[in-house]
C-alpha cells in the first residue's frame, strides 16, 4: 500500500485500503459461517476449468442484489478463513515474520523387487531419468545432449515429495498479505518409490478398459493429454499423525512435530514427467486420498541388521506413517480413522525437494527488488503490494504503525514469478496460480512449497542463462514489439489542466527535449476528499478540467507527440460528480460484473478516502464492456495509459468463477492485461477498416504481474519507488527490480524518473531533491522507456521544469536517450522474438564470474554493448566499476565514452575468470557509462552523442 491516509494525498492513490484491516485464511473446516464482526470463513472455491470457462451453479442471495456463486464442493480443498482488522489505526511497527513450518525432511525408501538395480528410463526423445540405488536411493534427470550434466536430481536418501494438511492463515491489510502455517493435522514426509515407469500410447488404451491398479492415476484425462510416452513415478508417502504445539517464543510460533503412537497416515503419489519440446519436460504431481480409494499397498521394512527388505502387505486401505526408531510402517485401517472426527482428509501442502549445493546461486523470481540472488532465503510468491519502505528505515517502522504490515519487508512484490535460474545452469519454474514457497535455507537441496494439492512445472535445459531465458519465455509468452513512438524520446508525466500542460510543453521546446508523449493521468478530473486532491474514478475525459481537450491532443500531434492516460480495474460511485456523462458504476452494478462481498452484494473495497468496486473479469461480460470503455478512451484522441492495480483482490471475494481464492488473487493481474492486450490488438486490426494509419499502435503499461504476464502486457513499470537513496525502496531497488524482472521474462520495464510515494511529516520526511532527481534521469536514461512522475505530493518534490539545472539536465538525458534509440529497436525487437530483457544483469553474459554473481544494482548491461554504472549514492562524484574478465567475452575491452579511456580486463586462465574493479569519475551530467571497444553499436552511439551536441 503506497499511501498513509494522514501523510499524503495521491491521484494513483493508495490499493485497497479499508480502515484498518487484517484477512486471515485459516485451512481446516468446510463449513462456512460468519464468527465475529471481524471475522469471516470463506470456503475455498474448487475450479473445474480455467477462469471465464466454467459454468459455476449459481443462486440469488437473500438480499436480491445479484447473484453469487453456491457454495462448491470442497472436497478438494479445505477451507479458507479470512479475518479483516482494517478498523486498527495503531499497530505493531515491527510485525512479526509470517509463520512457516519447518523444512521437511523425509526418508527415501524403494521396492527392492522392482528397483533393485541402478536403471535408466527415457523421457521422451531428448531427456533420460537415471535411478540409482546407492545410499538409499535418488533420481537424476539429464538431456541428450550432456548425459553427464544433471538438469534435475534429488537428495539420495531422502524424500523428494512430501505432503502435509495445515491450518494456513493469511493476514490483508490494505493489498499486503502475510501467509501464515498453523497447527499442522498431519505431515506425510517420508516416502517410499514403488515403480518407476515409462508409459506409451498403447498403456491409455489399456487404461480406457482396465488400467493398470499399480498406478491407478487420479485424473486419467491427464494421460490422455500428455505427449506419449511419459514416464511415471508412484509410491506412497508417509508419516505419523501429529498436531502442532504451539509456544510463544519471541512473538512467533514455533512448531513441534512429535512421534505420536496413534495411527498412521498414508496416501498414493504419482509424478510424471513428459518431455515438452526439446529442451523442456513437464513434470505433475498428483496424490490419491487417503480413504476407501486407497488400494492395498506395499511398504518395506528395513531390517536394523542387514540390508535386505521385508515386505508387508495390508489387507485393508491404509493410512499410513513411521511409528518406530526402526523405520517401519505402522497401518491403519480406513475405519479407524473414519471414525475421529475434525480432522481434515485432504492434502493442501505439497512439498517438492532436489538437490543443490552451497554454491549454487539463484536468480529470478519475478520482480523483486531487495534481492537479484536468492541462496540462503524463503522467497513466498504472491502478488502484493510492494510495501512502503520494505525495511528501510524509519519509513517501514512509521507505514507498519500508521497501517498494518504496509511497510513490506524485503521478499514483497506487484509481480513475483515461481521461477528461477541457477549458476549451475539449471532452471525451473511452477505452473498455475498456487501460493508457493521455494525454501533455500539448506546449503545441499532447495524445497518448493505450493499451497495446494498438487503441483506441475517444467524443467528446463541450457547451457547457459541467455539460452534458459529463451526457453522460459518461449513457453510462457512474449511481449510484442513495442510502438516506436513510445521509446523515441521522453514521456513527460504532468497533471493539472490543459493550461499546465501547455505551460511545460513551451519549456521543454524552448530546452529542445526530444518528446514522445504527454502522460496526462488526471484527464478523469480530480476531486476534493478529506486527504486532498484525488482523481474521479469514472473512465471518461473531464473537459472542464481540460478544456479544449481535442485542440490540445490534435496540437500536440503536429509535433508527434502522442496522448497517454490512466485507468484501473475499479469504479467509484460519482453521485457527487458534477459533470460526468456515464455512470460507469452503477452500469457495471446492473450488469452484475462487479466482485461480490459474502452476503451477494458488491464488494466494496475502501480506499483512502473512498470505497472502490472491482471488475469480474471472470465473467464473460466484463471484458467486452470494459474494451468498450478503453475505445472511447482511445476515439478521443488517447493513444496509450497506465493500466493500474491489479495486486489487491481480497481472498474473500466471491467472482463468477468459482477458483480456489489464492489461485484467483495470483491470476487476476493477468486477467487484467489480458483485457487491456486484446483491445490494443483488435483495435490495430480495425485500422484499415476504421480509416486509421495501420502503422498506429496502441500501448499500455502495468505493474501488477505473475508468470504469465509477460504474453499480455505490453510493458511493465516497477511501481512507487520512495522517493530516496534507500537500497530496499528507493533508487537503489529500482534498478534491483528491473534486473531480477528481466531474469524473470519481464522484459520490457522501467520506473518512475525521481520515484513516486514522498512523505511530508514533522518528524519523518522524504521529499525528492534535485540530486535524487538528476541521478534518477540519467539511470533512466538506460531503460526501455524514459518517463518522468511527479509523485504523490508534486509540491513537495523536485521536478524538472522546476529551474534551469533541472530542465538542462532533463534535456541532456533525454538526448542522451535518444542517441541509442537505433540500438534500443534492435533490442526491443529481440525481446519479442527471443525474450532477452533491454537491461540485463551482467550474470546473463557473465556466468561464470564470481563477483559478477554477487552483484546487485551496482551496474548493468543495455543489450551487450553498452555498460552502465549509475550513481546511487548521495554527494557521490564517482563509482566504483567491476570490468568482467576479458577471457570471457573474447578479449573484450570497456570504452567510457566521456574520456575514451579504455578499461581492459585481465586474461585468466580457464579455471579461474575473474575481472578487475576501478575507480570512474562520475559528476552529475556525466555518468559512468562505457561501450565494448570496436563495437559498432559503440561507434554509432558515440557519433550520435556528438551530433546531439552532448559529447
């Protein structure tokens, strides 16, 4: 949440916020029922298909205000307790760190009848599946192409799938979300490896009759989907029935996981792995119930003495779990467990653990903006506010006070991803919408988390990061080429009236800034509330606020300047607004295309000072009315926008669609761009038609994101940046954010030139100075798109028509911009076709460089040719800069541009690349910045410096 109500006031104002609140998922029960005024059960809504697709029964509420979905069986997930505590206007400014159980550490045991040797099974054409029996059993997955090269493998020994029932509670406040494990029913973490075995065409017809019992896969429709032949993996996982005990230590609860003599828990598991495409293979995990559709299984008892196995059969269905020091199974039979009654029958924890080793880095994750590498940490992927502050200090501690956890911490984000890539070139990511927790801590193996009953992803193989990248976003989605108007010069953010708008636009020609478009996000008009000057939520131009809105967008074309705008999924009611033409809310109210509250009514959500209505873009009519809204926006004259929010959609909102409420939090933002990408493209694809230029495109840009965005946003901006040289929201994060979300897919991104969120307070200030401000323009320089903001309270801020310095220093970065414009269109069109990010964290070309691997927002690369070392420091006039080892790119040399000196690095020897680091003068005007030597990229944007009169 961007905004404290008492600090500033906001046009992009502040996600979903409700005086006070906290939302608490809690997974056990299945009934739902209100508790308290400030508590709520929301059961978990099963999907059946994907969002938009089903057809969900459906019931009109007492109320006769709509309709809601009924309630669905939840015999597929337990259910979901959301608690709101938005009426707190004093909270803890130090929250304690979300509840998690530990990390799961299981037996591996196998069928030495089967598995009695080491063996090796095909996956596919290109992949192959070795197992091995060596010190308790482990599996490897490699390519073809480097038999000896795991892409995938597992800890020998020990468990590689584990499943659990946990009481999960989340806490919301104003769009920041904490997930919190509670008692824990049961955990199955051990596991046993009955069969392992490749499957063809011929077994699903087999299947179709009597398939056979060993495997018994759950969803068979999943075979008959997958690319014959698949391998497939069955065992049972186990493990004593425990409950949690909780002790109060330091605020946290702790988790204490005993041997218990009751009964054991069993259930079936299948993993599959399909090979996808040449480099990729799918892999699904899937587990049976653990009742009366449980088989008579087999478990293996291992001797104390000897190393030979016993076999024990059951004779009823089982449950099981170790009971003993001597790693035997204890059975128990379905009746038995039947018969206890509150506890939970199905899994809603999955667990999935490979190995690794203490010196293996990770990257990825989506955006992220503490953190480019990741060993060592829990990184939770869930689409949320990035936080205000995000651990720096001693803005976290007053936003933590002012407004419950919206101060973030260092792991939160508009756009995670449930990816990563590896400096031992391995790369995997997660499929669906699942909460999910990848858990680093251990020096040897990583374990995934995932909210659900099931897991699915892909594994991916390459020799190096570049060429991983290339495979993830081939099989997640591109963006399309974007407009060259939009990265031609600068997008000048200014609000106030068409008055202001002239005024500014007469300075930047008199300075002679190159200008691509004016960004103009309060064209909806503004309005007084008890926090100050806030925008009308009612997506139509205000013409009394800018008169003569057509004369001034058709005087601006003449200069080839376009329009840009501002819009988000929710409406305001506007009975207060004076000159509105449409009601947009009340039309979305009758059409019943609003997100429902539990009584069936709509959802409304407060926000600052007033409360907000979100679309349902899982009902099929909410699209279509929406595009309808973005064609009148752009038939007057709007030629792009930011499409905002996204982040926030509360867990216990009920949508047409029936969807678990996590999974559908974490969808949304795609939902989002979704609507917004298809009218862009069909509005291109009308031009002939309609008598436009086809040349025209439309463009829109959001910061809410999950793995699938990238396909349908067109580009991304990275948020509300503070507006400081803080390393966790400030300068310093903006440039940890663009590099870890061009690792992720996110290829096209950029921030606000000075930052957005400023804080006006007696004790606690942060305005934007000229300094930040000036160092700001020239990183940004560097990015895909050059966009300035004003901020949140533009009069508290630095901006750059404010005087002679600024607007010299704004022009000279805009040019500078503009001298590389040749170079960024082969970029941009690489991004598209290959999923290269423009800026890139030198790990994508550097690999194998030590230090290279620990760098965070230090410096960067602008495709392979340009290397930028921003200033991010106040009072600093000179960088320290890393020059990677010249072995590793040829014999390549480093050019700064300003002076011509060249920086060479040492040639190392093969075992051991290593560059070296030096001291570069950097004054305000004159960044650290340096092109390959002989590169002709380097030698057009060293002429093109020159002709722009700014080298």
């Amino acid at each position: 949440m961007r905004l404290f109500i008492c600090l500033w006031d906001s046009p992009r104002a502040p996600r979903y916020q409700r005086p006070g609140a906290t939302r608490s998922l809690d997974t056990g029960t299945v009934d739902r029922r209100r508790t308290s005024d400030d508590l709520v059960n929301v059961e978990d809504r099963s999907s059946t298909g994907s969002w938009g697709c089903g057809q969900p029964s459906r019931h009109v509420t007492p109320a006769g205000r709509g309709e809601v979905p009924s309630p669905p069986n939840c015999s597929a997930m337990a259910e979901l307790r959301v608690s709101k505590k938005h009426h707190k206007h004093v909270n803890s400014p130090f929250p304690c760190t979300p509840n998690c159980l530990p990390f799961i550490h299981g037996r591996l045991s196998f069928n030495p009848c089967v598995l009695l040797r080491d063996q090796s099974f095909c996956i596919g054409d290109d992949f192959q599946l070795f197992w091995s029996t060596k010190n308790g059993g482990h599996l490897s997955i490699s390519h073809r192409s480097q038999w000896s090269r795991s892409v995938w493998s597992t800890v020998r020994g020990k468990a590689f799938v584990s499943a659990a029932a946990v009481q999960t509670h989340a806490e919301e406040s104003r769009g920041s979300f904490a997930i919190h494990d509670g008692d824990a029913h049961f955990i199955c973490k051990h596991q046993t490896v009955e069969a392992i075995r490749v499957v063809c065409e011929a077994d699903f017809q087999k299947k179709a009759n009597d398939f056979d019992p060993l495997f018994g896969f759950p969803t068979p429709e999943l075979l008959e989907k997958s690319q014959s032949p698949i391998l497939m993996i069955t065992g049972r996982v186990f493990s004593q029935k425990t409950n949690s005990i909780a002790k109060k230590n330091s605020g946290k609860k702790s988790f204490k996981f005993g041997r218990s003599r009751k009964s054991s828990l069993t259930a079936r598991y299948w993993l599959l792995f399909e090979q996808k495409s040449k480099n990729q293979i799918g892999f699904h995990l899937k587990f049976g119930e653990y009742d009366k559709k449980c088989c008579p299984g087999i478990m293996y008892r291992a001797s104390t003495k000897i190393s030979r196995w016993k076999l024990i059969r059951t004779r009823r269905p089982w449950h099981a779990c170790t009971s003993s020091n001597k790693s035997f199974v204890a059975l128990a039979s379905h009746d038995e467990q039947e018969g206890k009654k509150g506890v939970t029958t199905e899994f809603n924890k999955v667990f999935i653990t490979h190995a690794s080793d203490e010196h293996e880095r990770f990257y990825g994750f989506g955006e992220q903006f503490s953190r480019v590498e990741f060993k060592g940490k829990r990184v939770p992927i869930l689409v949320q506010e990035q936080g205000i502050g995000r651990g720096d200090q001693p803005i976290t501690f007053a936003a933590n006070l002012v407004s419950y956890r919206s101060g973030g911490d260092w792991s939160t984000t508009y756009a995670p991803s449930p990816f990563y890539i590896t400096s031992r070139m391995k790369s995997l990511y997660l499929e669906g919408y699942n909460y999910s927790v990848f858990d680093l801590t251990k020096p040897d193996r990583v374990q995934i988390q995932v909210h659900g009953d099931s897991a699915q992803g892909r594994i991916l193989n390459g020799n190096s990061p570049v060429e991983l990248i290339e495979l993830y976003t081939e099989a997640i989605g591109r963006p399309p080429v974007l407009p060259n108007w939009i990265i031609s010069g600068a997008v000048v953010g200014i609000q106030g009236g068409t008055e202001a708008v002239r005024r500014v636009w007469d300075q930047l020609q008199e300075y002679d800034v190159p200008v691509s478009a004016f960004w103009l996000q309060d064209w909806v008009g503004k309005r007084e509330t008890v926090i100050g000057s806030q925008l009308w939520w009612n997506w139509e131009v205000d013409e009394s606020h800018y008169v003569g809105w057509r004369v001034l967008i058709d005087d601006l074309l003449a200069h080839d300047v376009r329009v840009m705008a501002y819009c988000n999924p929710c409406l305001v009611q506007t009975d207060e607004k004076p000159n509105k033409k449409r009601d947009l809310f009340e039309e979305a109210k009758r059409l019943d295309i609003l997100i429902k509250d539990k009584t069936g009514r709509t959802y409304m959500v407060p926000n600052t000072a007033f409360d907000v209505a979100m679309l349902d873009f899982t009902h099929p009519a909410a699209s279509s009315w929406f595009k309808k809204i973005l064609h009148e926006m752009v038939d007057t004259g709007i030629r792009g926008w930011m499409a905002d929010f996204g982040e926030g959609l509360p867990l216990d909102a009920y949508l047409y669609a029936d969807e678990d409420p996590i999974q559908a939090h974490n969808k949304y933002p795609e939902l989002w761009a979704r609507v917004n990408k298809e009218f862009a493209d069909e509005w291109k694809s009308n031009s002939r038609i309609e008598g436009r230029d086809p040349e025209e495109s439309l463009v829109f840009f959001m910061r809410a994101g999950f793995r699938g965005n990238p396909k349908w946003a067109m580009l991304f901006w990275e948020g509300d940046q503070m507006v400081s040289w803080q390393a966790n929201d400030g300068i310093k994060s903006s440039v940890t954010g663009l590099l870890s979300s061009g690792i992720s897919g996110f290829v096209f991104n950029h921030s606000d030139i000075g930052g957005y969120c400023a804080v006006d307070m007696p004790i606690i200030r942060y305005r934007r100075s000229e300094e930040l401000l000036m160092r700001w323009m020239e990183l940004n320089a560097f990015s895909v798109v050059f966009r300035t903001h004003e901020g949140n309270k533009p009069a508290s801020n630095c901006q750059f028509y404010n005087n002679k310095n600024t607007l010299s220093q704004f022009a000279r970065c805009a040019k500078i911009y503009q001298a590389w414009k040749f170079y960024r269109i082969q970029l941009v069109k690489e991004a598209a076709e290959r999923g290269m990010p423009v800026a890139r964290h030198l790990f994508l070309h550097y690999p194998d460089d030590k230090h290279v691997q620990s760098l965070t927002y230090e410096q960067f690369l602008v495709g392979t040719e340009i290397m930028v070392a921003p200033v991010l420091d106040k009072a600093k006039k000179e960088v320290k800069v890393y020059f990677p080892s010249a072995a590793a790119e040829g014999g390549c040399s480093w050019q700064h541009i300003w002076t011509g000196k060249i920086f060479t690095g040492p040639f190392n020897h093969p075992g051991h690349v290593q560059g070296y680091e030096a001291r570069v003068d950097a004054p305000i005007g004159y960044p650290a910045v340096f092109v390959k030597r002989g590169s002709q990229i380097g030698e057009e944007f060293l002429s093109n410096l020159r002709a722009l009169k700014v080298l």
